[in-house]
C-alpha cells in the first residue's frame, strides 16, 4: 500500500482530533501544540468508542467516555481502565497534504 491523503494541513485545528478512515481503518489524526500530526488508531480499547471525539491535550487523547489517555506517539494507554494500546500510524507531509498509509505503523519504544 502506499500512503494516501487524508486531508489538507490546514485543514487541522491545533489540539483537536479529526476522524479519517482509509481502506476501511479509522484513525484519529491530531495537530498537537507543537506543530506536529499524529494519526492514532480511532477506537478506544476499552471500549467501542471514537478517540476523535476525545479531548487533546498535550501530546495525548483522552476517551471521552472512560478517561483513558493515550499517548500519541507510542499508541500507549497512560491510566485505566484502557490497557492495551492503540495503533499510531506514519504521517507524511507534502505540501499542504496529509498523507497516511494505513499499512505503515510505527513501533512502540
């Protein structure tokens, strides 16, 4: 696969997500306060509910429904009730365009 674009930079809102979906993979894709895009996997593991409608802050995303955070660049859920991570993909700037491969993640540390 090779990466596809998800949406244009500006686009983004600094510490807001936006939900993406690309051959069928959601993922919440976040403009943190230090300029940089994230793009983690949308659904909260502790339950079947959207990242993108979380609260950003930082460099995590909040469920809105439990309270997890999860950190968005290792994936990595940082308090309960959420224990398993979450996937975070590779982003790709070019230009003005968001670009995303969904087979590409990048690997805990």
């Amino acid at each position: 696969m090779t990466a596809q674009r998800v949406c244009a930079l500006s686009d983004l809102e600094q510490d807001t997500a936006v939900r993406v979906e690309i051959d069928g993979v959601p993922m919440a894709v976040v403009l943190d306060s230090d300029g940089e895009v994230h793009a983690i996997g949308d659904t909260c593991t502790h339950g079947d509910i959207s990242l993108a409608e979380g609260f950003v802050e930082g460099d995590t995303l909040e469920c809105w429904a439990h309270g997890s955070a999860f950190s968005l660049r290792t994936g990595k859920p940082l308090n309960l009730p959420a224990y398993e991570p979450v996937p975070v993909y590779v982003v790709t700037i070019d230009g003005d365009d968001v670009l995303i491969d969904p087979a590409v993640t990048k690997s805990a540390p």
